[in-house]
C-alpha cells in the first residue's frame, strides 16, 4: 500500500512534526558510523528564532517511515529566485524520491526558481554537500554523512553534479615536509600582522567586521545567497565556534590598523587522530602575500606530537586550496573523503 505524502508551506507558527524527525531513525538503523541527529537543534532551525525565515519560504515534504525533504526559497538582490533542497534523509527506495523531488519542484517552480541546488540545509553558512564515498568512520564536525544511495536517487532524478570536494588525510610528518617559503615571519613582522587565537570573546568583540570581511570573501563560492548580518550571528557566533576554539592555531588575523584580514579556524578529531584545517580565509589585498603560507605554518605547526595526523577538509577541487592541500598530503598512505553539490532544471516541471 502507497503511503501518503505529507507536504505543505511551513511557517513559523509551526512546529516540524514527529514523523518528519523520525525518519533518519530509519534509515541509519543498522549503521555504527551515524553519530545521531540533534532534533532539538533542527526545530531550532525551523522555528522563528531563525532570522532566515524573515526573508524565505520554506516547504516541507515527507512519507512516513520512508523519505523526507526540505525545500527552500529566496530571492537574491538581483531579483533571482534560489531554490534548495536540504535535511533531506530516505531509504533506499527511488519511488518516494520521485514523488517527494516532484512535489518539491512543483513548489519551486511557483516561486519562480528554475533550478533546484542541494543538498544545502538553509543556505551554505549551515551543513551543505552530499558524501559520495563509502566511509570508514563517523564523520569530523561539520561533515557531511549519508549513505551511498543518495547519489545514485539524484542521478536516477536527473541531477548533475556542479561542485566536486575532497578531503585529505595524511601523516603528521608528512605534511610538515610541505615547501614553504621562509620569509613568512619577516612578512608578519614587516607588516605589523597580528594573529591573534581565536576565542568566543574574540569573536563577539569583532562581530560586525567578521560578517563585512567573511560574506565578501565567501560570496563567489558556490551554492552561496546574500545573507544579512542577523542571520550570519546566527550561524556563527561565540557559541557556535567553540568547537574551532579548543583547536591549537585557530585564529584570527588583523592588520597594523586592528582590522581583521584573515582567519584560520581548526579542528582537532579524536576519532582521525587528526588536526584538521577547516577554513582558511584572507581577504583579497593580501591574497598574493606571504599571509597565506604564514597561515598554513600556523596550522601545521599548532598540532603537538600526539597528533599523528593532518588533514584539509571540504576543499573545492577547483579552489586555490586544492593544489596545496595535494601537494602536503603526498605519501602512499593519504586518503581521501570525497562530496558532491547537485542540481537540476526544474522549468519543465509539471505544475
């Protein structure tokens, strides 16, 4: 027997139901790896705390024990409408995706998206990418999990992959045999460059250039939408950091006039035994300058000899990172994690 699908416009007044939350349940049953879903922080996300949802539409879609999805929409300066689809979690069964993407693509298409991104849970700011390699262990903070058939549902859907991402594993000692140029403290010296660790304190004292220096930086990336300032606080603030914090070399990076010029955030996974460069950031005056292996130094030398590992995570294979990241994670016994960003053309999608 068909089970229904539930689907309807959410708004704030709402609250997701059980169902909808319990479906990862089912899917990730039998699997070790999963390291669970927060509930509480996923109504926290839909609920009118969110400062996204003053400028969005969002749409829900589930069949019960089976799949579930997100939709959400908004419209960019321009006037273009952008259309995801996150928080999107099904078994192994391509029926109910069929019916769940249709129903999705219905509703965007009368938004006046003519493409559907994802997945992408809200905007990029938040988790975003779809794991596309078997994985050997539950996932470093951040990361994205799900099992292999999702790739396979999308591309039956008619999907394509627009953004390719790896990450790079590696012994400590290793990646500390990487080149660098030498004359990387002079430069910081010269330059009166401060880096100074990162800390929630620091954080929230520097808040308002953070979203000006960051948004700027970050707003070519793929997948990306104009965010205002309330909802950049929201995604990253004193609280949502302090995983970065109690990494060795985070950091923040200020000029000679204290304004912020780069950020370097880490993460140290007990799991990998690895210390994981997360994001790198400098904005473009300085982009050709020594700060970015002055950075990369940071990192490499922050982690102590009881880390065994190095690793970059979530690097657009395009990106600048990418050709660095390679070249210090060389040996014989690297590994690779690797994701994709899908979309496809809804215009001819049935209304």
């Amino acid at each position: 027997m068909t089970k229904p699908l539930i689907q309807y416009e959410w708004s704030e007044s709402e609250s997701l139901e059980q169902e909808f939350l319990d479906i990862p349940q089912y899917v990730y049953d039998n699997d070790p790896l999963w390291p669970g879903e927060d509930s509480m922080n996923i109504k926290h996300q839909f609920s009118k705390s969110n400062p996204w949802l003053a400028t969005g539409k969002v749409w829900i879609g589930y069949i019960r024990e089976e799949a579930r999805i997100a939709g959400f929409c908004s419209v960019t300066e321009s006037g273009e409408v952008i259309a995801r689809f996150g928080f999107w979690e099904t078994n192994n069964n391509f029926f109910p995706n069929k019916r769940l993407f249709s129903a999705l693509s219905r509703w965007a298409h009368r938004q006046g998206a003519t493409m559907l991104i994802g997945p992408i849970n809200f905007s990029t700011l938040g988790k975003y990418r779809l794991r596309l390699d078997n994985p050997r262990f539950s996932p470093f903070y951040g990361e994205p999990y799900n099992p292999s058939w999702y790739q396979t549902i999308l591309t039956r859907l008619g999907f394509s992959q627009i953004g390719r991402y790896f990450s790079v594993f590696d012994q400590t000692l290793t990646v500390r045999s990487l080149a660098l140029p030498s004359q990387t403290e002079d430069y910081i010296a010269e330059h009166n460059i401060t880096l100074k660790p990162l800390s929630p304190l620091l954080w929230d004292k520097h808040q308002e250039n953070l979203y000006k220096v960051t948004t700027n930086s970050f707003s070519k990336n793929l997948g990306w939408t104009s965010c205002k300032k309330d909802f950049f606080d929201w995604n990253f603030n004193k609280t949502t950091i302090r995983s970065f914090c109690h990494a060795p070399g985070s950091c923040l990076v200020f000029d000679s006039s204290e304004q912020i010029i780069g950020l370097l955030f880490n993460l140290i996974d007990n799991t990998y035994q690895a210390g994981i460069l997360k994001t790198i950031m400098i904005t473009p005056k300085f982009r050709r300058s020594l700060l970015y292996p002055a950075l990369l130094k940071q990192f490499i030398n922050s982690c102590g000899p009881n880390v065994p590992y190095l690793g970059t995570a979530l690097v657009n294979l395009k990106g600048p990172v990418a050709a660095t990241a390679l070249k210090a994670c060389h040996s014989p016994k690297k590994w690779f994690h690797y994701y994709g960003l899908f979309n496809k053309d809804i215009r001819n999608e049935l209304l």
